[in-house]
C-alpha cells in the first residue's frame, strides 16, 4: 500500500479503501522476530518509530506496538523518555 500510494501520489488509507471496495484480499504483514530485534537496535540507535518503520516497510505504529511487547521504554517526539 506504501509503495502504490508513493506510485500515484495519494495517502496509504487512500490505497487501501479503493482495494477493499473492489474486494481485493489483504494480508497482514508485520514483524518477524528478527525484524523486531532489528528494530529496536535501530531505535535504541536514535531512529525515530518513522524512520525505522520506513527501513522495515512497516507503518511506524507497528514499531510502536512491537516495542511495546517487547518492553521497551519509548520516547516521544521530542526524544524524552515517556513518562
């Protein structure tokens, strides 16, 4: 959805309301486990959720939900600690 909203210029949600309203099957892509220890290295690096979601090919809310299974403190926009 990414890459055919990129193509055509219009939002990724654009993208995916035109596939469900002609019925095109989706699938759920998230993280492996591995993508997700690569993830976290990435963000305890000092990447932000959007820019390590861009390198995995993953909405940055999916980073997000995957750090926080895993534990991990985040940090909010500004780069501090969440209280």
């Amino acid at each position: 959805m990414y890459q055919l909203g990129a193509r055509f210029g219009i939002e990724r949600r654009t993208v995916s309301e035109i596939l469900h309203r002609h019925d095109v099957p989706m699938r759920r892509r998230g993280l492996s486990p591995e993508q997700t220890d690569d993830a976290i290295h990435l963000y305890n690096l000092g990447w932000s959720l959007a820019r390590v979601g861009q390198h995995l090919g993953v909405d940055p809310t999916t980073v997000l939900a995957k750090l926080r299974q895993r534990g991990i403190p985040t940090r909010d926009a500004h780069g501090r600690p969440r209280a």
